[in-house]
C-alpha cells in the first residue's frame, strides 16, 4: 500500500528531527517521536542530559530510548540520577522492549540510586529467556492442571498463559502460537472440532468458559493424542501381565512405576519422515506420561553399519527437540545375551543348526504351509553347548551354523516356528572390534533389551504384529521381565518412497543428489529444504495415533509447513526473475529510504530500511505487453503499486532484445504527484541502490517439484522419475534487509541451542560415555535462515551457501563480503501449486 505524506510539524518540533536522527532514529520514527510536544522535549532532554549524540547509539538502542521519552513525559518522578541508570542499561542490551522500559521507569520512581542490579534485573524482566520447548512445556503443564477440554476454551487459556506472572516478559504472540500448537497436539486440527451447539441464554450467570483458572474447565478428564484412542488404551506400568509376581515388582522398584518407552532405529540409513512419528510417538508419550525415553541403536547387524547413520540418527532425534534420557546400543548388552542364549540352550529351548539357507527355508514351508522339524532339533543339549562355544570362537564361516530357537512348529504363526537366534557374521564391529564372531537376531535382542532396560510400553508399527507371540514367548523362556509390545499404524506420504534401498538405488544412480536432497523426505533432506522441525512434530501430532496406517498426500504435508510458518517466518520482498524498470520522472540520484514491518504480525521482529530508487526491478512474470480485462499487473499504460512503497507506477514503454524480441527493460513514471487513483494490485520489488548493498543477488534458488509422477510409484520407480522436479534460477533479487535478519536468526538458534544443551538431561551417564550433548551443529545450521518471499514462496539458505555475515561479532553491519555464495532452497509455496506439489 502506499504511504500519505506526514503532515507538517510545528517548526520547533520539526527542528528536533536532525537530533533525532542523529541518535540513530530512522525518519518514521523520529517523526513518531516529534509529534508529541511533551515526549519531543523529554527526549531532546535525555539525548542532552546523557550526551547520547557522542555514544554512536544503535537504531534498536535509539527506537526504545524514544519510548523511555514518551513514558517520562507523562509525569515527573523519575530523577536524571535514575534516568541516567535507566539509559544506560538501554544502551548495554539488557532493556530490549518497550514493556522493560515501562517497567523500569515505574520501578525507578520509588527507587534511588544506587540501584540494586539484581532487583531492577528480576522487576524489568532482564535476561529472561523461554525456549519455544519450554513454553509449549509450560502450556502442556497448565492444561492438565486445568483440565482443559476441547478448542472452546483457547481463549481462554489464552488469556491464562498472558497473565502468568511466570510468562510476564514472554513474547505475546510466541505464547499464543504456543497455545495453539498444544490445543493442535491435544484436539487435533482446529478446523476438525465440531461446534458446540448454540445453548439459550440465562439469567445473569457468568460463563465459567471465560475463566482461565481451574474454574473454567468441566469435570471432563483431560483430552490428548497421548490420552485418548489407541495410546489411551494402553496399560498402565506395572499392568502388563508376568510370568511371576516378582517380575512385576523388580519392574516398578526400577522404574518408579513411571512410563518408559525407547525409540530402537536402526543404524542402516537415515532417518525419513516416517520415523518422525515414531519419535514423537515414543519421546511423547513418556513426556506426557511425565516418563523417560532412551534412544538405542539396534546395532546387531555391522555389515550393514555405518558411524554416518549414527550420527544422523541423533542429529535428527535432537533437531525436532527430543533429547534421550539415556542413551545406548544393543552391542552393550552382547555379553548378557550371548550368557541367556546358553540358558535357552540349556533349557531345552534353543538348538544349534547347520541347514543351509535353503534348507531351513524349505522346513520353515516358505512361510506358507506346515513347518516341518529341522534335523538338528532334537540333537542334546550338551552337543548345542559345544556347537554354540564353537560358533563363538570363529570354527563356522557365514551360514554354516545358526542358532535357532526352539518354539512352537504346531503354532500357525510363522514367527513361531524356531526363528534364528544367533548367525555367524565375520565383520567386525563398531563399538566391540573383534571380539564377537557371532552377532544375535532381531527377533533374539528387541525384547530381551527391552527387558534389561525396563521398558514399560514397547511401542512399534503394525509390520510387528506377528512378532509379539515370539517376543512375549522369548521373555517367558528365560523367565525375565516381560514387556508389553503394543503397535500402532506407520506413517508414509503418497508421492513419495521411505524405503532405504530404493532411496539408495536414486542415489548411486545419480537421480538426486545425495540422501539429503530437498526432493527426498528423509529428515535430513526435509531439513535441508528447510522445513521446520516444529512443523513436522506439528503435522504428525494432527494425524492422530492408532492401528490404522496413514498414508498421506504430500500436499497436506506442505499445507502444514505454510500453516506452520505462517506465523513464524518474518518476509522480505524478492524478485525471482529480474526485470530492470527505469523512473523516467526522478533524477538519477533519487532515493528515499523505506521503513517496513519485518513481519505485520510480529512487531517484535522490528523493521527494516530499504531503498526505493530510479532503478527498480520487479519479477518478469509480473508484466505483460498485452493487457486484458482480467490482468491486473503492469503493462503499458497501465499502474500497479509496489508492496510497502511509497507511491505507484505506470509503465510508458518498454524496450526489448532486437534479436529475441526478449523485453530487457521498462520505462515507468512515478505516480508521486497529487493523489493517484489506488491501483487495482501490487507487486513485489527490489531497488538498485549501491551505497546501502541494494539489491542482494541470489546466486541459485532452487526450486523443487515432485520427483515422481505417480502417486504410487511403480516397482520400476526409476521409470517414474519427474525430469522437471528441479527448477534452479540465477539472479534473483532480495531487499537488502535480507542481512541483518539472517545474522539474528542465526544469533537466535545458537542462543536456543546453548539454552537446550544447559538443559539436556545427561543421556550418555549410564551405557555411552563417547556420544555428546547436542552440540550447535547438531541444531543449528544456514536452514533457521527461513522467510517469506513476500507474495511468493517461503525460501531458506541451503547449506552449501557461504555467508560470512552469519558469523560475524556483534556490532558488526552484516554485509556481502568477497567469496560469499547465496543458495535458496524453495520450503514450500504459498499455496498449492495445481500442477507440481512442493
């Protein structure tokens, strides 16, 4: 929209305008600032009394000193002592907002100096600090005790998280996403929730619906994805039926009778975002359930291992804001198990095998008619220990012996019918070297794990469903405490393929670019695109949990992201396909320098300043050489304004390419004359304006379409392969505000990150002394640098971008500097494409 001119001011306020400015107060500001006569002459009084034209003030600094002025001159009370104490933590950083301000003038009317540093801090609300995490933790804790119950009462509770005394200085509109985040997690999707049918009105009763208190919430119990359905139904610890009673009660003296979970990955490829449901499920529920969760690699299997997998599975784990209470690996329990599969020996209820592969798969009827005995079953026990010993010792090469677990062949479940416990593996492994030749099952490990570690709720996917027999026939074997395994539907995205090989089959061909490919969704690429993380837990949380598995369109994932990031990520103008525009009606040297909202929605993101010049540049697709009745963008003869300018522009002629008839340039005149008629749309634009490093030049954006053309790719996935699913463009243009909102958003992430290191539980005390904390790298990379393209897409910084000014010392201007590459990656439209899915 376009800026009205400000009105004159009265001469004497109109001469405090250089002094404003020349404390660092951009013109709407200092504009702002002389308008009021009484808060004119308080800040000219301030800038004098603490000779602040001498201080080199920021513009931050500047913009809350002025508010200072406007507090003060609504009385006297507060001395030039005290105001003098009150400037200068403005100036050092601890007062950063206009309610800090507020603060410290009413508690410096009734306190001298000197000043006590640590009451001011604690009454003006210095150094507070919520992560995002622990915000929504604050509201999670705040609707359980009020037993809130379905979207009715959001305002409410709303309302309720404002007025904590303990979320005073809490961004406002951070706590209200917050609260809508957990109401999302809770009930579900906004949008699903019934409306409550309109009850007739009564006599002189107030709503008990409109108190944020315990009050407000009916006896109702307590509503939530880990509350309700399937996790709802679970057992409770301590429930899950034992061979014998003293299982149960060495179980609860373990665990406290609290809920603890795990989530068992195994280290054989990334993560995708299937997994990412897996982890809210497990991380959640225990966290819900005020329990623990441990992160434990399966790692049984070190042919297929690799430290790569390992790291990234924690790296993902910790980026969508799990930490483990502890973490460990089924190698630290090798000893134990190999010393309980000579017990089930022992027992009579495991034998030693030579069949071949081939063999015991005739025995096994395929998995399809009756099992018959193995020759080896009934061989003695004392010959199976000597077998078994010579296994350990590396006597078999691969598939020459096996150990198999001697179940029940009449059952008609086939994992009942004498599964492998043990295999000969010559590969040495990660963590135990050399030392093992012989490497346990799956079907031998899970639940024998999950019993040395107390799992109370061994949560997994529907696949596993047939595995509970063996795994609960296991436990009763060796007479140990029994888990209950309990599944639930896995999540998969139609247009999209999860499994490790054929990802790997699109990698080693060449047909993406690595597993962290932004077409891909494992969570490393996802991450990469630059999609949230609060975005996904978000997403999985709105699907619900139960048996059913959920296989969603990718465009409802996408809808999510934008939902998501709607409210989070600041905008800034971008021009995708340059087209130079010339003002043919301003001197070459015109400029006027434009203050914008960061975010319309979000004022504590602040402003940013840009040029409005002679040399434009809007997007290529913005403009036509024919109009029509339909079009409302430019085209000769025709006015459009320009987003957050101020004034509009007609285009007058236009000039192209003699050999492709390409337009190259327009030639438009500045509607800065009298009042225009308001134009019918706005378009997005940048400035050529060299002193202030106008336009910012993306060197590649990277926009990213469907990689297949099916919804259900065929067994011959390549086949499928969309060859437009890349779209990169060169060039682009962005406001020269792009720096110094992606050095404080990056400022802002390894702020968080270090809050969540300081308060990680310490997971690696008990089994992994070698695995870290979250470490900065970990949770923060050039993705946290995301925004909207106003009017365009939402985009961040791909990690093969260099840009100096993100690590930059503070105080210093954040700029382009010589060897920087910008590379933007496309998160997702703003809203869904009809022909290509994001």
């Amino acid at each position: 929209m376009a800026s009205k001119a400000p009105k004159p001011l009265p001469p004497d306020q109109q001469a405090l305008l250089p002094l404003f400015k020349q404390i660092g107060l951009p013109d709407v500001k200092a504009y702002e600032a002389a308008k009021s006569p009484k808060g004119a002459l308080a800040l000219k009084e301030i800038i004098e009394r603490n000779n602040l034209t001498e201080k080199n003030v920021e513009e931050r600094h500047a913009v809350i000193i002025a508010a200072l002025a406007g507090q003060l001159a609504k009385g006297p009370g507060v001395g030039a002592s005290e105001e003098a104490y009150v400037v200068d933590r403005i100036l050092d950083g601890k007062l950063k907002t206009v309610d800090q301000v507020n603060a410290a003038v009413k508690y410096s009317e009734t306190h001298r100096v000197p000043i006590n540093d640590t009451e001011f801090d604690q009454e003006c609300g210095v150094g507070f600090s919520i992560t995002p995490e622990e915000l929504l933790g604050q509201v999670r804790d705040y609707m359980t005790s009020a037993a809130v119950e379905g979207w009715a009462n959001l305002g409410a509770v709303i309302s309720a998280m404002k007025n904590n005394a303990g979320l005073r200085w809490a961004n406002p509109l951070k706590v209200k996403n917050a609260v809508e985040n957990a109401f999302t997690e809770t009930f579900g999707a906004k949008s699903a929730a019934k409306p409550k049918a309109k009850e007739p009105k009564k006599e002189a009763k107030p709503s008990k619906a409109a108190k944020p208190d315990a009050e407000a919430a009916s006896a109702a119990s307590k509503r939530s994805v880990f509350s309700e359905g399937f996790l709802g139904a679970l057992h409770k610890p301590g429930d899950n039926p034992q061979l014998h009673p003293r299982q149960r009660e060495a179980h609860l003296a373990a665990t406290g009778g609290q809920v603890w979970t795990r989530f068992p990955p195994e280290p054989n490829g990334y993560l995708h975002i299937g997994h990412s449901k897996a982890i809210f499920v497990n991380f959640g529920y225990a966290a819900f359930h005020g329990g623990k969760c441990y992160l434990r690699y399966d790692d049984t299997n070190p042919e297929k291992e690799e430290a790569r997998y390992f790291e990234s599975i924690l790296e993902m784990v910790r980026w969508l804001g799990y930490e483990p209470w502890r973490i460990t690996y089924s190698s630290d329990y090798f000893d134990q198990l190999y010393e309980l599969a000579v017990e089930l020996i022992k027992r009579d209820k495991a034998y030693v095998c030579h069949c071949t592969q081939e063999e015991i798969k005739a025995d096994r009827g395929e998995k399809k008619g009756q099992p018959r005995p193995c020759v080896h079953r009934s061989r003695p026990i004392s010959e199976s220990l000597v077998e078994f010993e010579n296994m350990k010792n590396g006597k078999y090469r691969p598939k020459e012996a096996n150990l198999r677990m001697k179940q029940d062949l009449s059952d008609g479940n086939p994992q009942m019918w004498d599964l492998t416990a043990y295999r000969v593996l010559d590969k040495p492994h990660h963590r135990t070297g050399d030392k093992w030749k012989i490497y346990p099952t799956y079907d031998y490990t899970h639940c024998l794990v999950d019993s040395f570690e107390n799992i109370s709720h061994s949560l997994c996917t529907t696949e596993f469903v047939a595995s509970r027999q063996s795994y609960e026939w296991l436990c009763d074997a060796l007479e140990v405490y029994k888990p209950r395994q309990s599944e639930y539907g896995r999540l998969s995205l139609e247009g999209a393929i999860m499994s490790k090989r054929k990802i790997a089959a699109l990698v080693d061909g060449r047909h993406v670019n690595g597993w962290d490919d932004p077409r891909l969704y494992t969570l490393i690429a996802l991450r990469r695109r630059g999609v949230p993380p609060g975005a996904i837990t978000s997403f999985v949380s709105t699907l619900g949990v139960s048996t059913a598995g959920s296989s969603i369109e990718t465009a409802r994932f996408d809808q999510a992201v934008r939902q998501y990031l709607e409210n989070s990520a600041p905008r800034l103008l971008i021009v995708l396909h340059p087209l130079k525009v010339t003002l043919e009606n301003v001197p070459d040297d015109y400029v006027i320098m434009v203050e914008k909202p960061v975010h319309p929605k979000m004022p504590e993101l602040g402003t940013a300043t840009i040029p409005f010049a002679r040399t434009l540049y809007i997007d290529a697709d913005d403009f036509r050489t024919e109009d029509s009745p339909d079009y409302f963008r430019l085209a000769p003869g025709k006015t459009v304004g320009l987003f957050q300018a101020p004034h509009p522009i007609t285009c007058t002629s236009y000039k192209t390419d003699p050999a492709t008839g390409r337009v190259t340039e327009l030639i438009c005149r500045l509607e800065n004359e009298g009042a225009p008629k308001k134009p019918k749309a706005f378009i997005g634009w940048v400035a050529e304006h060299a002193p202030s490093g106008s336009p910012v030049v993306i060197d590649e954006t990277r926009v990213f379409h469907r990689l297949f053309k099916s919804d259900i790719p065929p067994s011959d996935f390549v086949s499928d392969l969309n060859p437009d699913s890349l779209e990169v463009t060169k060039g682009a243009m962005v406001e020269v505000g792009f720096w110094p909102l992606a050095k404080r958003m990056m400022e802002d992430a390894r702020h968080e990150s270090l809050v969540r290191q300081k308060n990680a539980p310490d997971a690696t005390a008990a089994s992994a002394p070698d695995t870290p904390h979250a470490t900065s790298e970990q949770l923060v990379g050039k993705e946290c640098v995301r925004f909207q393209g106003l009017r365009v897409a939402y985009f961040a910084l791909d990690k093969e971008s260099r840009v100096a000014a993100l690590d930059e010392p503070e105080g210093v201007q954040p700029s382009r500097k010589q060897g920087d590459y910008l590379v933007l990656n496309r998160i997702v439209s703003l809203k869904e494409d009809s022909g290509k899915s994001t």
